[in-house]
C-alpha cells in the first residue's frame, strides 16, 4: 500500500467514526447543545452568551419597576461581574444595563468600564454617564476626552457633556473646540448650543469664549459666515 493509499484509508476511518459517534449522540454541536432549554445542560454549562445578553436586557427593560433595594443589590452584583467578565459584547450589555439601574454602585461600574481594553465598552460607558447626568461625570468625561486613545470614544465623551448644563462641563469641551478635527470642534458646537441662550452658530471661537464662562455678542450673519462656518475653516 502506498503512502497516499494510506492517508486515504485514515480519512476515510476518521470520517466514519465521527458520523458514527454524532448518530448516537455522541457529538453534537456544542453551540446547538448548549442553547437548548434543558435544565441539566444549564446546571452543568450554564447559560449561553446569547441567552445571557437577553437576561441582561430583560433586566434593563424592567429597571423603572423594581425598588430601590433591588436596584442596589443588581447594581452591585452586575458592577462585580463586570470586572471578570472576559465577553466584551456581554460587558456592553452590563453597562447598559447599569445605566439603567441609576444607583451610586451603577456608576462606580460605569467609572471602571471607562478603562475598559475594548473601545465598544468604553463608549458604552461614556453614553451611559451622559444619560444618568451624575454631575462627577463631568470631571470623567473631560479626561476621556483628552485621554482616551479611540476617537470614537472621545466623540462620545463631547457629545454626554452635551448632556450636562453647567460651566463644568462647558469648560470640560474646551479642547474639543480646539481640536484639529471638524466633526469633533462641530460636536463640542452641538453640545454647547444646548445650553446657551444664544446661538452662536459657527463661530468657534464665540463658543470658546461662552465655554469659558463669557458671553459674546451674536456672531455676525454674512452669507460667506452662513456657508462656511469656522469649524469647518
């Protein structure tokens, strides 16, 4: 017998075995296996990911109706969770959900995740303290904008402090409006017009002046200042 006749030979073995051990139940899918809904498979593997992200999820849906001792004991448990959790896409579930719960152990989870090793989780958590509006998010989110190395994350960050009526936080999108990068100078515009009783429309540096507590006269509204705008300069 040759050596190709031999490799044949252990392939065609191989093959046979495998379709024999998967027609007695022997090998199966472990994904497939897994998701079923059988109480001894849950007991020894526990549940999936997928069926983990929607407990979470419920969770969040039903945050508004549990007490406030509830939500303190959820935020707590899923805060500790998320420090060992290795599945980044779970994390970011975690962190919705905290955001959600709105306790002071919530954002002690969302202060961590702002260190994150996954951009997608660091963002998550930067929309999340935007929307609690816990005025020490405001110190946070200035770093993560000055720090953070994804610039979708330091997006994010201009855009939570949006969130945020305070000279705090008009101060903390200073160098957002000195950034070289137009979408980001027009986010830091964005954020500031929510608060300002005047619009100052394009003018980036009547914006800069507002965000460091003055309060410039309306820019001027030459067609030229109308179709070009200084972010964009």
């Amino acid at each position: 017998m040759d050596h190709k006749s031999t490799l044949r030979g252990i392939y065609l073995v191989f093959i046979l075995g495998i379709a024999g051990c998967a027609s007695n139940g022997a090998i199966v899918d472990p994904l497939i296996y897994w998701d079923k809904d059988d109480a001894e498979v849950l007991a020894k593997y526990g549940p999936t990911p997928t069926q983990r992200i929607q407990s979470l999820d419920s969770l969040a849906n039903r945050a508004g109706s549990l007490t406030s001792v509830e939500r303190t004991t959820q935020s707590t448990k899923l805060s500790q969770d998320l420090a060992t959790e290795p599945n980044s896409v779970i994390r970011v579930h975690m962190v919705r959900t905290l955001a959600k719960m709105n306790t002071p152990e919530a954002f002690a989870g969302l202060k961590s995740s702002l260190y994150d090793n996954d951009e997608f989780v660091r963002r998550e958590a930067v929309t999340a303290m935007g929307t609690m509006k816990n005025p020490e998010a405001i110190a946070l989110l200035g770093d993560v904008l000055i720090r953070d190395r994804d610039y979708d994350v330091r997006l994010t960050a201009a855009k939570s402090l949006g969130e945020f009526n305070s000279d705090a936080a008009h101060s903390a999108l200073v160098p957002a409006l000195d950034a070289r990068d137009p979408a980001m100078r027009f986010a830091a515009i964005e954020s500031l017009r929510k608060s300002s009783k005047v619009d100052y429309k394009g003018d980036t540096a009547k914006w800069r002046e507002f965000a460091q507590g003055g309060n410039p006269e309306p820019p001027a509204t030459s067609i030229a200042e109308q179709l070009i705008p200084s972010f964009l300069r």
